[in-house]
C-alpha cells in the first residue's frame, strides 16, 4: 500500500479536492502538495543529494499543464526519472 504522495498542480482546488477525496475513503497517508513543477524538481534534488529515502514520496501525481512553471508536467517526470 502506497504511504506517501506528492501532488503537483497549479490549482488549489485539485489539492483540496484530492485530500478530501482521500478523508472520505478513509484512506490515511502523508500527502504533500506543491503549485509548480520547479518546486517539484527542488525537492526531488534535495531528496536525492541527501539520500533521504524515508521522506522522498512512494507516488507522485503530476498535472500535465502546469501553468507558470518554466516547464511541463512531461519534462518534470522526464527529470525525476533521470535522477
């Protein structure tokens, strides 16, 4: 069973309407959320320069078109994988 996952979308609603999704199916996990793919990317950094496999997420939920990143949900997945 997944425990962890990072949501990243640039709109506020999809992150409310996401935990309230999972209060209501009851479903217990650390859900972490930001607005843009360059914070994403940030974060998978600092994850992977200091080995910290214990907060790094177990799934990552990626919009596609992230509006005001200076780049896509795409080339975020591409990065990630390439780290």
């Amino acid at each position: 069973m997944i425990d962890s996952i990072l949501l990243v979308d640039d709109e506020d609603l999809f992150h409310l309407v996401f935990e309230d999704a999972c209060s209501l199916l009851d479903i217990t996990l650390s859900l972490k959320s930001v607005a843009s793919a360059d914070e994403a990317e940030k974060m998978f950094k600092k994850w992977y320069e200091n080995n910290a496999t214990d907060d790094r997420p177990e799934c990552v939920f990626v919009d596609l078109n992230i509006i005001g990143s200076s780049f896509d949900g795409i080339e975020l997945v591409r990065r990630i994988n390439f780290e």
